[in-house]
C-alpha cells in the first residue's frame, strides 16, 4: 500500500501546485510587466508629457484656425491678405517706392 500512496499524493498535489504556478506567473507580470506596478512611474510620466504635448498642439491649431478665419473669403481682413501677400510675393503698389537696404554685417559672436 505504501507503493500507491506516492502517485495519489503527486496527483492530489498536482492542481494545487499547478494554480500557485499560474497565480504567480500572473502575480510577476502585474508587479514586473510592460504595464505592471514597477513601470506605473514611467507609464504616469510618459501620459504627463503626452498631455503637455496635446496642449502644445491644442493651442497651435487654435492659432492656425484663428489666422484661417482671417483669410476666409466671405469675411477676409485686407489688412491682414495685403501683408500675407506681401510678405510671400514681393508685391508693390505703383505708388510705393522701394528703398532696398544693405545687409546688416555679421557679428563675430552671432552664432
């Protein structure tokens, strides 16, 4: 009797022994894993610097459609299409007079 009891005790301690193996696999990947508790610093920084990067650019395309809106056909600032278009293509009234200025000289310790 004494020959069986040893492959009823593996068997009896098989499922025990096979749940506390998969509870801590489980256990070391929520501590240790790409989004467990140790990288939980890191995940918390990176979404900081998402979210500054998102008010970055928040505010950028609120800049880019206010300056959109001056520009809209129905409704357009002369003022601000006149500088656009003179600024990008070089355009001047007959009226105007051009006087072209020379370069300012570098300086040694400009950059």
């Amino acid at each position: 009797m004494g020959g069986r009891a040893f492959p009823v005790l593996v068997r009896r301690a098989l499922l025990p022994v096979g749940l506390l193996l998969v509870s801590g696999w489980f256990l070391q990947h929520a501590l240790f894993g790409t989004s467990g508790l140790v990288a939980l610093e890191d995940i918390r920084a990176e979404r900081d610097a998402l979210l500054a990067e998102r008010r970055g650019l928040a505010a950028r395309k609120a800049d880019i459609e206010a300056r959109l809106a001056l520009l809209d056909p129905r409704g357009a600032d002369p003022d601000y299409a006149e500088e656009l278009v003179r600024r990008h293509l070089g355009v001047v009234r007959p009226d105007e007079v051009v006087i072209p200025l020379a370069p300012e000289p570098r300086r040694p310790d400009a950059g």
